[in-house]
C-alpha cells in the first residue's frame, strides 16, 4: 500500500517532469496512431477478447485529451483495416456496431462541440454497412464547421488501397477533360486522398504503434513516407498505454526533429565555406529563416564544428 503510493507520486512527478519538457519543443501538429493489442491485452486479463475493443475506445479518449492538452490539433487513428474485414464475423459485426454508436455520440458529445473537433472518416465509405455510413455522415455533418481540433478515424482503410483509388480518381478527371495530366503534381495527390483535412496539414509528423510491432502496416503510406515522419514503437498494448508513453512519443518527434535541423545547419554552413567565405552572423540569419530555429540553437549547433577559432569567438557574443 504504502509502495503503491509512492510509485504513484513517482509516476506523476516523471509525467510533469516529462510534459514540461516537451513543451519547451515545437510539437508535431499531426500524430498517426496503430492502436494495436486490443484482443492480446484482454486475454492477458483473463477476458473475452470482445471486451478488450471498448477499453481501446476509453483508452482513445484518453489520447485524444492528451493531444488536446498539449495543443495537438490533428489526430488520425487506424479503427479497421481492410484486413480487419478478414475476421470472425462475431468480431467484425461486434466492431462495427459499436463504431456505429461511436459516430452517433459524437452529435450530442459536449465535449466534442465545446472543444470544436471535426470528426471525419478515412477510408472506403463502399466497403461498409449502410447504418454505420449514415452515423459517419450524421458525425461529419455535425462537426462540419469545427476547425479547432480534427479526429479522423481510418475504417475500412488500406493505404496501396487509397492510393489506387486517388489514381483512379485523378484518371477519371483527366478522362473527362476536368484537368489536364500535367497539372497532376503532389498537390493534387493529396487533395484527392482519402485523410484530406484542410485547413490542417495532411502530412503526417509522428506515428504511434502500441503493442509490440515494430511496422507501420499499410497506414498512410503518401502521408507518412513522404514527410519522412518520425515512428514510435511501444510494448505496451493499446487499452494500457499510458500519458508517459504518449509524452515519450512526443519527445522522440523532438529529438529527430532537432537531429534533422543539426544535419542541415551543418550541411548548410560546409556547402557555404565551399562556395564563399561567409561570416557566422550571416550563417545564424540564414538559418534562423530557413529552419525557425533560434540564435542559441545555431550558435550550439555551429560550437560543434570545426570553424575557426575567431569565428567561435564571434558566436559569444
């Protein structure tokens, strides 16, 4: 008893310890998450497995409290795959009955409309049951106008799957004279993807995995591998992560983040003494304006190379 109590205070104090220093660092403004170990968390607890999808629905709204506190504004998570359609059918009418409820929730949910977070879906609307794609539209509708926080929930999604669609989307434009094949650029590509959430970016900053799997499982290939988004691999299964695990995510968006601004500085400052002589007041604007970075981060990062010593001396002052 006494044990636990301590361990408590322990755990509260890492978890401010923990927020106050991601705070200091800019956040990523859109996280992805796998919400993987439902079932296995549920065996583990001697439960039937059904059970273990609700306690991932109570451990989502915990996330998504999480994200709102710190001033993340866009969360997208993986509900069913395309996979998922594979399973029992006792399992996949379970899930889809209580997605249903889910969406309808989300009309009369205070905190939802307080919070203005506009819920939309990412995926197939074909692929499900016309009650479930009638909740979702009575969700999207009534969200429609929020633009505070966004929540997209990916259901009956693949990624190869969203990009064939976004191709044959695109084709069909071309085919009937509404755009031409060389204005198709990058732009377009996301436009025409399912997870487009404007006015929030579409690219992915940061994915979380839960569970043990270190693989990202056909989520959200364009969004994620073309912004070379950082990746968080956890044991913990999904009903038990924890706000530590969420803040130790966020940290290591930080530190790939800062890692990615070092590398480029220093790139940046070789190709510059290669090309001209250039003095480190005007390396420290340059950089300032390129990566928004500040004067203390550069001159640190610039104190790791080997300039010359007068200009090591410049950066003291």
């Amino acid at each position: 008893m006494v044990l636990d109590f301590f361990q408590g205070i322990l755990y509260r104090g890492y978890e401010r310890l923990l927020k106050r220093e991601v705070m200091e660092s800019p956040l990523p403004k859109h996280i992805a998450i796998i919400m993987d170990g439902n079932r296995r968390y549920a065996r583990k607890m001697g439960e039937d497995t059904l059970i273990g999808h609700s306690l991932g629905i109570d451990a989502l709204e915990k996330a998504l409290d999480w994200g709102k506190e710190l001033g993340i504004r866009q969360l997208t998570v993986y509900a069913f795959s395309t996979e998922n359609f594979n399973r029992g059918e006792k399992e996949r009418v379970y899930l889809l009955k209580m997605m249903k409820g889910k969406f309808e929730d989300v009309c009369f949910d205070e905190r939802v409309h307080k919070n203005k977070v506009r819920v939309r879906l990412v995926g197939n609307l074909s692929m499900l049951p016309p009650e479930l794609v009638t909740a979702i539209r009575m969700a999207e509708g009534s969200t429609a106008n929020y633009d505070e926080f966004f929540l997209n929930v990916a259901i009956a999604y693949g990624g190869r799957q969203e990009i064939l669609d976004t191709a044959r989307s695109i084709a069909e434009k071309i085919k009937k004279g509404e755009l031409k094949s060389d204005e198709v650029s990058q732009e377009i590509i996301s436009d025409h993807l399912y997870a487009t959430s404007e006015p929030v970016q579409n690219d992915v900053d940061l994915i979380i995995r839960t569970g043990g799997e270190i693989r990202t499982s056909n989520f959200l290939p364009w969004q994620a591998s073309g912004n070379e988004c950082a990746a968080y691999f956890c044991a913990p299964f999904w009903p038990e992560f924890g706000k530590i695990d969420f803040l130790r995510a966020v940290r290591t968006y930080q530190t790939r983040e800062a890692e990615k601004q070092r590398s480029t500085v220093k790139r940046a400052v070789n190709l510059l003494r290669e090309c001209e002589r250039m003095e480190v007041e005007e390396i420290i604007d340059l950089s300032k304006r390129l990566l928004r970075i500040t004067r203390e981060e550069i001159i640190n990062i610039l104190n790791e190379m080997p300039i010359l010593k007068s200009d090591k001396d410049k950066t003291k002052n």
